[in-house]
C-alpha cells in the first residue's frame, strides 16, 4: 500500500483554532506555514490594543475589529493559497458539532478554565482529537488529548474552580514570547496529528517555565469516571474485526 506524502495530507486538512488570541495567533500561523490547507478560526472577542503585544496577527489597525477577520485578513497576505472559514462567535453547544465536522484536530486556544473545560467536554465528545493548551504569567502547558484512547482535560482537572478564583491570562498577564513558545508547539502537535509522524503528547502534561528556564513532563491516565470521556471505546482500528 502507498503511504501518502506528508505535503498532501497537511494541504487536505481542515484545523479548527479556537480562540484568535495569544495562543490562536501562533498556532494558526505556523500551521498555515506548515502547509495545512484549510484553517477554522472561531473567536467571539474584538480586537484590544492591550492583545498586540501578544496577538502578533492583529495590528494597531485592527482595533474593534472581530478577531477573526483581523487574524484572518493576515493570513491570507501571507498565505494565499490557505483556506480560510470565519465565524465570529462562541463556541458552544449549539455550534460545536458544525464547526467540529471535517476537522481533523480542534486547537484549543482559549483563555480561561472553565472555558477550556466546555471546549475539552464538547469536542471530546464529537470523539474529535484535540490539543489542549494555556498559558498564564511566566508558565505554560501543553498536551493532546485522543477520545476513547488517552486522558483527556477533565481527566486530569476533573471540574472548574469556582468562578473568580483562578485568573485568566487576560487578568493575570502573560509573556507575550509564551504564547509564541506554546502556540508554536500546538500547531507541531497538530501536524504531527495529521501527518502520522512522530510521537504526540498524549498521556502527558509538558509544562514549561519560563522564569526557571525549565521544561517538565507529568504522566497522566485515563479516569475511569471522567464525565467526559468514561463512556468512549478506544476508535476500531482501520481494517480490525468488530466481531
């Protein structure tokens, strides 16, 4: 059998980004540089001189304009060839399974945690894989999360804090080089994801920071009673008997 080339799988495959802020701005585009051929950006928030120093797709010129089309009017000058979907809005319920359908991994780049978790229960569910990342002051994380195989956000979190007590990175600040570090690292994962190639970062939490200079990998597995994920069988695998 034929394997097809690493090119062509990149340029058929749709990513879904979500969230057009620090972490959505590096993934997409170094994903666009990679050679993905379809990019889905969702993002309900407006353009904020407070995001440039962190969001390099938005410019000054930007200010008030809907995060997509700013990051998306970008793209397109450096990337002529790439297809671009917008949608100005949250994700939610209501829009998950439209916005989720042909994307071969969700790029989870939001900012909060309770968000995160709506994002992890939502695409877990549509047994979509996803690549998880946040960032806040001088740290970050990473990890990617297969449905029905590896861990998954809620796994490892199990529910939301309280609202108010943890900050968002909006609240709390960022390094604006972390969103480019662990931004730049998401969209690997996702070519990687695409590709075939390469080991993922599932059953894993790479943690980095910045200020210690030090990176760190914590082993995760699967809760058997996470809410999100105890029901899925690990996918059949193409061509396996289901008898």
């Amino acid at each position: 059998m034929t394997s097809v080339p690493t090119a062509s799988r990149l340029g058929d495959a749709t990513v879904l980004v979500i969230g057009v802020g620090a972490l959505g701005c590096a993934a997409a585009d170094a994903l666009a540089a990679a050679g993905v051929g379809r990019l889905s950006l969702v993002d309900h928030d407006r353009v904020e001189r407070s995001n440039l120093h962190r969001q390099l797709l938005h410019r000054t010129a930007d200010l008030g304009r809907p995060k997509v089309d700013s990051a998306a009017e970008t793209l397109r000058t450096r990337y002529p060839e790439l297809t671009l979907r917008t949608t100005a809005a949250r994700f939610d319920a209501e829009n998950a399974a439209e916005l989720v359908a042909g994307a071969a991994c969700v790029i989870d780049a939001t900012d909060g945690i309770t968000t995160k978790f709506l994002v992890n229960d939502l695409v877990v569910g549509l047994r979509t894989p996803l690549v998880h990342a946040g960032i806040v002051r001088f740290l970050g994380q990473l990890m990617t999360i297969l449905p029905g195989t590896s861990a998954c956000y809620r796994c490892l979190f199990g529910a939301p804090p309280e609202e108010g007590s943890v900050p968002s990175c909006q609240e709390a600040g960022v390094l604006g080089s972390m969103a480019g570090t662990i931004g730049t690292l998401q969209a690997a994962e996702a070519v990687r994801l695409v590709t075939g190639s390469g080991g993922l970062l599932t059953d894993r939490l790479l943690t980095y920071d910045a200020l210690a200079g030090r990176w760190r990998h914590v082993r995760l597995r699967r809760n058997p009673a996470c809410p999100a994920c105890r029901h899925l069988a690990p996918p059949v695998a193409a061509g396996a008997s289901t008898s």
